[in-house]
C-alpha cells in the first residue's frame, strides 16, 4: 500500500470529526443566539457567533426552518446525553435528577420563539415532538427510577408528568420579568423528596 493512499485512510475520520465538531459549534452558537435573540435572528448574527461565513451556514442548512430543526434536535441530544453522565457522577441519584432538571429548563429557554416556528407548515417540524418524547422522557425516567430505588423520592411519579409539570411552569417565563419559573421548578424537585 503507498503512502498516500495509507495517509488518506488515517485523514478521513479526522477530517469527519473536525466537521462534526464544527456543525456541533455552529449549532451552539445557533442555540445561543435563539436565546438572545429569537428565532428570527439574522443569520448574519450566528455567523459571527460561531466564527464562520454565511456561506458555511447556508452551505450546512440552505433554509432557516433546516437550521431550527437542527438546533432543536442538537439541543435535544446533548439534554439526553447528560442524563446517564450525571447519574455516573453525581454524589446521589437525586442530585444528578435535579441537576438534569435544571439543565432540561435550560434546554426549554433554547427554545425562545420556537412554539411560534413549530405551528408553521413545514414538514421538517412534524416529527419534533415525537423525537424530544422519544430521547427525553426515558432518560428522566431512569433518573426517577434512580431516584427512588435509592429511597429519595417516592416511585408514583411518571417522567411524562414530570416534564410536562416543568414545561408549563416555564411557560411564559421570558414575558414576566416577575415570575422566576426556575424557582417554581426546584420548589417542584423539592416537593418530590421523601423526608428523612
């Protein structure tokens, strides 16, 4: 075998990591700019949060419904993904259960502008619920299934109804500059405690 065809075997997954990683950036910086700004942010303004050209962006995600989708679902992965880290290293399953909570509404602010987008008529939007249902729900369950295994809360609660609690408090929250939905959430974790 010859070196350069040995060399372009070793570059390949490089390159595919590289591009990974910087999709992954891009999308955080999607998300972090949604946050700021809306959904409806000049795309102009991602760019120079992520550091890249329109052009990478457009080339990535011709339309902004694509770049919605993406950061919705990025954000979705990342919520899903920190469940089973924090369980691995939090001192209690309470504690990794109520710092995934916490990062779950976080999650919900990334979504500044986003209810408004998901009524439209594109079909790209159709299968997000479904897939936020799908990756999310089973990832708090575990953590609730934790939980109560360790005697830290009672075993009653569904991850559903949970979620769904969540959401609503943080319904609004960005419109009140009075009601701190954050602290509505962690008075709800509270509540699921069992006393010692």
């Amino acid at each position: 075998m010859s070196d350069s065809v040995e060399g372009a075997g070793r570059t390949a997954p490089s390159k595919r990591k590289d591009a990974r990683r910087n999709k992954e950036a891009l999308l955080d910086a999607a998300a972090a700019v949604f946050v700021r700004s809306g959904v409806d942010a000049p795309v102009r303004d991602i760019a120079a949060e992520a550091g890249v050209g329109l052009g990478t962006i457009y080339r990535h995600f011709p339309t902004r419904a694509d770049l919605i989708i993406a950061v919705y679902r990025h954000q979705v992965d990342a919520c899903a993904d920190d469940g089973p880290a924090l369980l691995a290293s939090s001192p209690t399953p309470y504690a990794a259960l109520r710092e995934w909570i916490n990062l779950f509404v976080d999650f919900l602010a990334t979504k500044h502008g986003l209810a408004a987008v998901l009524q439209s008529d594109n079909a790209g939007f159709d299968t997000l619920h479904a897939y936020f249902l799908d990756r999310l729900v089973p990832v708090c369950a575990e953590l609730l299934e934790a939980a109560a295994a360790a005697g830290e809360i009672g075993s009653d609660i569904e991850a559903y109804e949970l979620m769904r609690g969540v959401g609503n408090l943080c319904i609004g929250a960005d419109n009140d500059p009075r009601y701190d939905a954050r602290r509505l959430v962690e008075l709800l974790i509270e509540g699921l405690r069992r006393p010692h």
